[in-house]
C-alpha cells in the first residue's frame, strides 16, 4: 500500500475512533477498581478527569508502560487495565 494512502487510513482511523469513544462511556479497571471513565479520547483526559493532570505519576495501560509523552494520543476502550502509580522522593 502507497504511503500516502496508509496515512489517510491511519488520520481516518483516529478521528473515527476518537468520535466513537467521545459519546460513550468506558468502563476501565483503575488501579484494581472498576472505574466509568467519562474522557476516553485519551490517557490525558482521564488524568484530567481524575484530578490527577499533570502531576507526575507513571502510566501503565495493559501491563505496558505507556511514556508520557503518547498519552494525549493514546485512546482507551472498554476493558482496559490502567495502573496509576505516583512518584514519591526521599531518603
């Protein structure tokens, strides 16, 4: 398939899949706990929408780590397993 139109798939596939999840809810697993997520285009929605935003915490979504900078991207879809974990220092 020529680049150009494995491209027009993708940008296709995303504003489809971003429109589907913005009118329905999702339910996700949230560190262990069922969790109805309101904001499902994106990782970053759902920090937002659990007052987390931009603290630093780290992101695994389906027993991967998802980097930082993926999740405004990275939609989420009915089942998915996302653990929060913070990042804390000390001595």
């Amino acid at each position: 398939m020529p680049a150009k139109e494995a491209n027009e798939m993708r940008a296709r596939w995303k504003t489809e899949r971003v429109f589907f999840s913005e009118e329905m809810d999702v339910n996700l697993i949230v560190n262990g706990e069922a969790y109805e997520a309101k904001q499902s285009e994106s990782v970053t929605a759902l920090l937002e929408e659990m007052g987390i935003g931009d603290r630093p915490v780290v992101v695994v979504l389906n027993d991967e780590v998802l980097p930082a900078s993926s999740r405004g991207t990275c939609g989420l879809r009915d089942g998915d397993r996302v653990e929060l974990f913070r990042l804390v220092g000390g001595g």
